[in-house]
C-alpha cells in the first residue's frame, strides 16, 4: 500500500454565497470536499469544479429548503454520503446523527461531533470540530450577533441549545448559514447599549460587508461578548427589556429570552 503523499493535508472551510444571505459552507483539503447545508446544487457545482475538487460528503443541520435543496441534483453527480438529524424528517439523510454521535468525514481527515440544538426546528443538529483549530457549524441556531427564528421550539429549548453552543472553547470558529450579522448587530445595540464590545464590533463588521467581505465565521468568544441571545442573563439587558416594557422587571431568564426573540421579531 503506498502512503499519501501528504498524510495530513490541511483543512480549509470556503464560503459559497447562495440566494440572498446564505452560505453553504465547503471544507476541504484540495482535493476531496464536504459541503454543509447545500441548499442550492449550482453554486457548490460550480466551486467544485472551479477549484478541482471531488464531493465526498453532504451534512445538513435541518430540513429547511435553504439549507438541502440542492442535495438531489448533487446526488446525481456525486454518490455520496447525506449526514443529517435523525428526527428532523428528512428523507435524503443516509447517516442520521443525533446528540453526542461521532462521525469522520469521508475523504477528509476530519472528525466531528453532532450536538442536538433544539429550537429553529425540533431536531436541528450543529457538527463541532473540537481540538486546536475549533468549528462550528450552526446552521440557523447561532448566527453572527443573533440567533435563528423559533418557527418549531420553545424559547426554553432555544436558550439551551444557544447555551450549549456558548460553552464551547472560546476560539471556536462559528460558522453559521446567513449573513444577518449587521441588522443582528443594529438590534443588539438596542437591547445593550453600552457594551464596549458591541460598539466595537458594530463598525468592524460593517467595514467588513462594505469590502465585499463576509462577516462570518465569527466566534464563540465574541458572541459571548456580544450576542444578546448568549447573553441574556445579563442584568443590562433584562433592565433594558423592562425599561421597554418588554418584560416584567423581576422577569426570569427564559421569559427575558423569549421577549428578546418576540422583539426581534417586529424590530
Ligand atoms: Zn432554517
Ligand atoms: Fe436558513
């Protein structure tokens, strides 16, 4: 048997824009590819074939047409694996995966860790790459300065999964599904005034956006700095709810959370 070339070859994670604000996320060592959450196959064609690389792995985090429209047409040009929720109804998923399972990316030497994390859908799924170069992938949990819409969970189940996803090492890569991240910061700002780290970011990421640049991948440790949905139990931002006549003043955690949900909603 005649060894690799390279026996380790790096990794790299390139974004593919699709639709308006989506990314689908390919990792890749050169020459084989994993594509997370295609929800359109033309724009992933196109990077595989612009970059000579070999699909060898589909990962979805939940069924929305967004995030796996494009997984019949890729399955006609690639045979390969669809990693998915186990429980979140989608019929392409060869290789359902549910809290704490384990999976090696085929064509890659890439390990990751499924975490369940309830709450934009029942059964969404995010992958966790752990050891020295962190990632996340979050799909539509996490994103950049905000988190997804609560169209199946409770805000109970959001918060939870929002929380297990904050507990990761400080520098994990986040990479989540859409580019909302200036209007999640405009709401931010909102909700929490004089955090120092907020203000920063603010025209940070809009430089980015203005040189054509994504604002993703951001990380845990500036979404903990950040994000007013990792940080809600915050006492400036319950005070700020109050003040707002969002919430009672005396409010728990979770009812802080949902109002901030509810008011981002409408914001
Ligand atoms: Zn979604
Ligand atoms: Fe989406």
């Amino acid at each position: 048997m005649s060894k690799p070339l390279i026996p380790n070859p790096a990794l790299s994670v390139l974004a593919v824009p699709a639709f308006n604000d989506n990314y689908l996320w390919l990792i890749h060592d050169g020459t084989h590819a994993a594509v997370v959450d295609p929800g359109d196959a033309q724009p992933v064609l196109a990077a595989l074939r612009s970059r000579g690389l070999t699909l060898t792995a589909i990962l979805l985090t939940h069924h929305h047409a967004d995030h796996i429209g494009g997984v019949p047409q890729l399955l006609q040009h690639y045979d390969v694996p669809v990693f998915g929720p186990r429980h979140d109804g989608i019929a392409v998923v060869t290789h359902p995966l549910g809290e704490g399972d384990q999976l090696t990316v085929p064509g890659l030497h890439l390990d990751l860790a499924a975490l369940d994390v309830p709450g934009h859908t029942l059964g969404h799924i995010a992958y966790v790459r752990n050891g020295a170069a962190p990632w996340l992938f979050c799909g539509d949990t996490l994103f950049a300065g905000g988190c997804g819409r609560l169209f199946e969970g409770t805000p109970a189940q959001m918060a939870a999964s929002l929380d297990k996803l904050a507990a990761l090492p400080p520098a994990t890569q986040v990479f989540c599904a859409h580019e909302y991240t200036l209007s999640n910061l405009r709401f931010a700002l909102a909700v929490e005034p004089s955090n120092e780290a907020l203000r920063a970011r603010v025209p940070a990421e809009a430089a980015k956006r203005e040189r054509g640049e994504p604002t993703v991948p951001s990380t845990i440790a500036l979404e903990r700095a950040t994000n007013p949905f990792i940080r809600y139990r915050e006492t400036a931002i319950a005070q700020q709810l109050a003040q707002a006549g969002k919430v009672a003043a005396d409010a728990a955690p979770v009812a802080v959370f949902a109002a901030l949900r509810e008011w981002k909603n409408h914001f």
